[in-house]
C-alpha cells in the first residue's frame, strides 16, 4: 500500500513499486548488484495481499466486491458466500453501521467513508444510503464483528491482510507474472518464500514454483518445532535459518542457570502456572484464547464445514455429533498440536509422521470431554483433517483448512502471546525456540551442523532477521544471565525491592482463555485490529483499573513484577545506559499488551499502560539503572566471547549465512518496529551520518568489539568468496572433539579441511572453573594459520594446542591450512 514500511500488504503483483524506483530502478539495481558479483534476492509474499483503505487500488479484491460471486477474481480469495448471505464481511466502520450512515457518500461512481474508497455494485448508485448498504456484495459492519464474523481467510488476525488463492493455477499464474518475466531476465537471481505455512498445499506450490523457476535457489520460512523436519520433497534450498539460530543460541545458554532463572522467575512475579510461570501450561492457555476469542471466526468456520462433511459422509460413525462437539474436538486437536501444521491432503494417504502427530493430539483431546461417547468428536475431526473422508466438497477442503488454521494458531499462540507471558529468559522466547529448554550443548550443535550438510548444505542461517524479537547481539547479551542467576537476583532486589511491586494479576481482559475440560462453551466478544490500522486499539477502554500505589524512597514502581521482570532484562539487552524511554516504552507497551495479561491491542487498559510507560520512563533515573550498568560492564569481556562465537560460527558453519542489515558490527535492537529502522552505516573513514542518541538507525561511538566484529565478518565473508568449494554442497563438515578439564567451553570443527573454527562458550563460568587450565585441541594434519591474527603477528599452527594459547588473543580462532 502508499506509504507502506513494510511492504508484506500487496496490491499489484504485476507493478514494481514506484515508490521505490520502479521497475527502472530495480533493473539498475540489479545490473549494480551483478557488476560486483551479488545477486538479488527477492522476499515473495504468496499467503496474502492488503485490504487497503482505497480498495481500487488491489484489483482483483474491488471487482471481486463490485460484482459478487460471479466475478472471474472471485476465485482469487477464500471467501464463505454461504456464511456471509451472498455476502462479503467488511469490518472496516469504526462505529456501527446506523452511527456510520450519515459519514458514507455516493461520489463519481464510488462509495467513501473517511479516506475509504468501496466499489458499488452496478445500478444502486441512486438509491437510499441504508438500502445501497444492503444491495452491495459486501456487507460494511463495525470493525469489532471481524473477530466472529469475518467470512474471508485472512492472514493471521490482520483483517486487513485478505489470504489468496494461490492453489488455484490461474491465480498462481496471475500472481507470479511479473516474479518469473524477472527471474528469466537475470534481474532476481533467488527466492525467500514468506510464510508457506499458510498456503492451502505448500509442497504443491514449492514444486510448481520450482519448475516455473528452473529451479532457482529458494529458501521458506518455515519455522521447525523440535525434532521437526523440513519435508524432503520441498524442492527448496531450505529454510531460513530460524533451526540454525536456535542452535546457535543454545550453545551459549547454561541449563543449569536457566533452569535457576525459571525458578527464580516464578518466585518474584508470582504469575501462576498456566499464565508464564511454567511453559506447557503458559502455552496451552494462550492457545486455547487465540483458538477462542482471536481465530473464532476461522474455528467457526472449520466447524461448519465439519458438521456438513459429517453429515454428507457415508460413514455412519461421523453422524450424530453436535455441532459444540465438533467445535470442541477442534478447538482441543489445535491446541495439542506441537508443530504449526500438519501436511496431509484429501485423496492422499497422511505420512506416518502426520497421522502420528494427530493421533497424539487426540489422545488429550479425548480427555477435555466429560462424556466418552462426546469425545468421540474428536475422531471424526481426525479423521477430516487426515484427509481421511471421502465425499464432499467441504470433506475434500478440510485439511487444507484445518492445517491453515492451525499455523495461525500456533503463530498467534506461540510467538505472539506466550512469548510474552514465559519470559525467564527473554532471548529465549525466539522464533523456532524453545523457552523452557533453550540451552544446547556442543554434540546439538555438531548434529545440527551435520544434518545440514547432509541434507540441505545450501539452507539459509540466521542470527538476526526483520522479524527476531531482539537481535542476535541482544540475546547474546541476554543469555549471559544464565551463567550468573545470582548477579541477576541481587540486580532485582536493587531495582525491585521486597515489597516494591504486587505479583501481577491473574486475571486476563475479555475473552480470556477457556481452561482445558470446559471444552463447549463460547467465548466473549473482542476483535481483532482496528479499521484501518490492524493491532492499534481504536480507543481506550475497561476503565477502572486502578494504578498501583506508589513505593517509598525507592525508585519507580512497577505495575507489576511481570512487568519489572521483563523492563530490566530489556534494558540488559538493548546496552544503552542510562535505558532511553524512547525505545523501552513501545517495546514495554508491545509486551504487556501481546501478553494479554492485564491489557490487550483491543480491549486496552489504559490506566494500567499509562503506568507501565511512567515506569519505562522513571526507572532510568532510579538505583536499577545503575545497578545493571555495574552488572553490564562486569559481563563485558564475556558478552565480547558470545557476540564473537555467535558470528564466527554463523558464518563458518553448513549453509548460506544471512546477515541482517548493520549486524557486521555490534547491533542491539529489540522487536518490530525498532529492528526495522533504517540504519546509518558508517562511511569508509568510519564516519555516518547523524542520528538519535542510542536510537537503532544511530551511528553510536565506535567500540574496540565493533572493529572486532566487522574484521571478523570481513575476514569469513573474504575466505569465502576466494574459496566457495570449501563451503559448497561438496565440502564437508567434520566436528574437533577438545580434551581436558573444560572441554565442553569450546566447541571447533573443520570445513572441507582446510578451514578451522573454534570458539569459547559460557566464557563466564569458565573463568569461574579458573580458565582453560590443560584443556586442549588438536589440529588435524598440516600447518595452520590463525587468520584474525594481525598481519604482523603471523603463528604456523600444527598438532596439540593448548586452549590458553590458542584464545590467548581473542576467545574465537579461525584457522587456515596453508600446508603440509
């Protein structure tokens, strides 16, 4: 859309955007790129296009509007006529339609409201305004209605953001024109496919892209839970490396501080189990309120068409089942699912890994029901999402469905509430991760790296992307907490003394989860963004929500110890000192808020936020402030080995690192927007232009851990470049295995023999152990030369090396075989 940062709510997919060159402008680009030997890759967002507020300007969507179901666009969007009475759910007033009805006016052939441009159906120009609201294909309704009446696929809760059809051949045609004419030209050289999870078939459409592409590099961002596996028949390079980055982290998080953390972590917020203080229970809540109050709409919409697959169907063990069952069953299948969807289809046997999966689920589904013979529910939506039923239109779409619903359920669910909920460790709570148990050791890391290899040796990594909630060098900032949980509770007792802060409520806004064995019963109302800007609350609301009285002689208060937990590790991580409100406040905001706790995007509590933005704004000024700067500093030397190791080890490992933009220096932002502001980078004399004091596009003081970083970056990206076989499908990754006292603080392997990464890991607890002592590695055969070694200091390298030597200069080493 006009104006758009973002660029994920497309409207034309056969225009390049003029607003950023044009299609003359990316052509230049591109012919730059190529002449010093880069190529483009280009970010395709298939799930999804905007609802914008003019809607001429997505064209399919305004004659799919103007001319009903019986327009050739219609097929592009997955719509319930039935549902809708003919009809289209516009969700897009900001009052109801009889407030709405004297701000809608008839000008040149179209309908306004506000800066809203709506198509009209032919030859109701001249009527009435009520009547020529009831004559259109669309229905304009009260943006709050979204939440259980929307009748169209969205993307995640975003009514603004209409799901297409892209299964359907001439929609897949139609809109990857203008991608693939780029593709054959030599203008885009690879793919980044957002979101595939999705699309009604995913594999379907990555094979027809790969034959459409000539099977150009493509990678998808899919998010793997643990132990899951990208499908082998993707033709895809594969994913975008949020499986790398939870290794990476993992390697530089002690299990045993975090496991110290979590508890400490349940003691001070007193936030019960099921509401952040134990992960399974914190997310199976959080499900169970999205699947409810947030995706009620979509769920009811699946249990329509389950009640009608039943009921069609010639088994007669899917007849008699309620329709509250069903939507039972359906609501307790989705929120045991422990991966974001199952890939089954109708027509197809499900893959054993698919039916196992469900046949999981359904054994606690089972027992959500009071009744045995009611849950037997549960089965027959099973077996529709297996793919299992024959018959009917709505039996032959249902897993498609089923599985498109459970991505957004575990997206919202997951990322975007218990994230915010369990946050023992914030760096933790990370796309792909796992909260409860983030910490990995050496032979995850080794396993991780020879999968990759194996299997897809040209798979993107990451440590920081657009969409990490902190970026790599925060949450290396973050994990260090781990190998210090005491420092960590004498830094609260300062800033949060006994006494200073109530546990936080244990209520939640309206709509709140249903518990497990209430299964049936309906949610309250709620919705899901306002018109015309998806997440931001229309206006305040749920007065009465008194602030907390204010402690004495003790700093600022927080509005609860929830809140402090997460203000103080956020402060850690960003490193700015004193914290900048200007960045804490929408980060705090962000979090109380997806939390769902106290407030939410639409049922605000605005006494409640206005105190959680005082506190983000008054701490800095209280003895917490330099309480955690005392503490920074002290871990400095130790933050320097993880900001190290993280990006050497990205950088060297099986498959194609991504650096997000500004990471080749030392880089500390927080979630969207703060991640995504432009960034000022400095000029060749080391100079850049100005920017705000501490804020993410700044150019802060260069620090002696910035040049290291960068000389790091450039020296890996370099060996590289001159030696792309060491690093291509053909080489090979061999892990080193240290002997000594504390050989588990060092992890090293080798690529294609000739080049040799090792790091420290959990630097912190190693100088508590006293050091390397006699721990040590031997170097495979041949002559070795450190190449982050200044020019001037050259050592030839060979057999045993004594850890203490090896990192005496920094606590990273790359090696270099330069002979016999």
């Amino acid at each position: 859309m006009p104006g758009s940062r973002h660029g994920y709510d497309v409207t034309d997919h056969g225009t390049v955007r003029e607003e950023l060159g044009g299609e003359r402008g990316l052509r230049q680009l591109a012919a730059t790129a190529h002449g010093h030997g880069l190529g483009l890759v280009v970010d395709v967002v298939p799930n999804h296009m905007a609802v914008p507020e003019d809607l001429r300007l997505n064209q399919p969507l305004w004659q799919t509007l103007r001319d009903g179901p019986s327009s050739p666009c219609a097929r592009w969007f997955d719509i319930d006529w039935e549902a809708g009475g003919g009809r289209v759910l516009l969700p897009v007033l900001g009052e109801r339609l009889h407030e709405a009805l004297p701000l809608l006016r008839v000008e040149d052939g179209v309908l306004r409201y506000g800066t809203r441009v709506l198509p009209l159906r032919e030859g109701t120009a001249h009527l009435p305004m009520d009547r020529l609201c009831e004559a259109q294909h669309y229905r304009l309704a009260w943006w709050r209605l979204a939440r259980t009446e929307l009748n169209y696929r969205r993307f995640f809760t975003i009514s603004d953001l209409i799901a297409v059809r892209v299964e359907d051949p001439d929609v897949f045609a139609a809109t990857h024109h203008k991608l693939l004419q780029l593709l054959r030209e030599g203008v885009v050289d690879g793919l980044r496919v957002d979101h595939p999870d999705g699309l009604a078939d995913p594999g379907d459409h990555l094979r027809r892209l790969h034959a459409a592409t000539g099977g150009r590099w493509t990678v998808v961002e899919k998010i793997l839970s643990d132990g899951e596996a990208l499908p082998r028949d993707w033709p895809v390079a594969g994913t975008t490396g949020y499986d790398a980055l939870r290794h990476l982290d993992g390697l530089f998080t002690d299990p045993a501080g975090h496991e110290q953390l979590a508890v400490l972590h349940r003691r001070f917020t007193g936030v019960p189990d099921d509401r952040g203080g134990r992960w399974a229970e914190t997310r199976q809540r959080a499900a169970h309120r999205v699947v409810v109050h947030d995706l009620a709409a979509e769920a009811e919409r699946l249990t329509r068409a389950a009640a009608r697959a039943c009921a069609a169907s010639d088994d007669l063990s899917l007849r008699d089942h309620a329709p509250w069952a069903l939507r039972a069953a359906l609501r307790e299948l989705l929120v045991r699912l422990p991966v974001y969807r199952p890939y089954t289809g109708a027509g197809r046997p499900p893959g054993a890994g698919d039916a196992v999966l469900l046949e999981r689920a359904a054994e606690g589904a089972h027992a959500a029901f009071r009744v045995p013979e009611e849950a037997e529910a549960v089965d027959a939506v099973r077996k529709l999402a297996l793919g299992l039923v024959d018959g009917s239109a709505d039996a032959r779409e249902f897993p498609a469905r089923f599985a498109q619903l459970s991505s957004a359920l575990r997206a919202k669910s997951v990322e975007d509430m218990a994230f915010y909920r369990y946050t023992p460790l914030l760096s933790a709570c990370e796309v792909g991760c796992e909260p409860d148990r983030p910490a990995l050791g050496p032979d995850d890391f080794h396993a991780c790296c020879a999968r990759l290899q194996r299997d897809w040796p040209a798979s993107s990594t990451a440590l920081s992307t657009h969409d990490t909630k902190r970026s790599g060098d925060a949450r290396a900032a973050l994990a260090l907490l781990t190998e210090c949980p005491e420092e960590w509770a004498a830094l609260l007792g300062t800033a949060e003394p006994p006494g200073a802060a109530e546990p936080a409520g244990t209520r939640e806004p309206a709509g709140a989860a249903e518990p497990a064995g209430t299964a049936g019963v309906s949610g309250a109302a709620g919705a899901s963004g306002a018109p015309g800007n998806p997440g931001t609350p229309k206006a305040a609301g749920s007065p009465g929500a008194a602030e907390a009285p204010r402690g004495q002689g003790a700093g600022p208060r927080a509005p609860d110890r929830h809140t402090a937990w997460t203000y103080w590790q956020t402060a850690l991580a960003l490193g700015v000192f004193p914290p900048p409100p200007d960045r804490l406040v929408p980060v705090l905001l962000k979090s109380v808020r997806e939390a769902g706790l106290r407030t939410t995007w639409t049922e605000p509590d605005a006494a409640y936020e206005e105190a959680v933005a005082r506190y983000a704004e008054e701490a800095p000024h209280g003895p917490g402030a330099d309480a955690l700067r005392t503490l920074a500093d002290a871990l400095a030397p130790h933050l320097r080995a993880n900001v190290l190791g993280a990006a050497l080890l990205h950088l060297t490992m099986p498959g194609v690192p991504d650096l997000y933009q500004g990471t080749e220096h030392v880089r500390r932002t927080l979630v969207d927007p703060d991640n995504r502001a432009p960034v000022a980078f400095p000029a060749a004399d080391g100079d850049g232009a100005p920017g705000t004091a501490g804020g993410p596009g700044a150019v802060p003081e260069r620090t002696a851990l910035d040049a290291e970083k960068e000389a790091l970056t450039v020296t890996a990206l370099r060996l590289r470049a001159r030696h792309p076989e060491l690093f291509s499908v053909a080489g090979s990754y061999r892990p080193l295995r240290p002997q000594g006292e504390n050989a588990r603080h060092c992890v090293a392997f080798v690529r294609s023999g000739a080049v040799l990464t090792a790091v420290t890991r959990l630097s912190l607890r190693l100088a508590a152990r006293g050091g390397w002592g006699s721990t040590r590695l031997t170097l495979p055969d041949g002559v070795w030369q450190d190449a982050l070694a200044p020019h001037d200091a050259p050592r030839a390298l060979r057999g045993e090396q004594a850890l203490d030597s090896l990192f005496a200069r920094a606590p990273v080493a790359l090696l270099v075989r330069t002979g016999d």
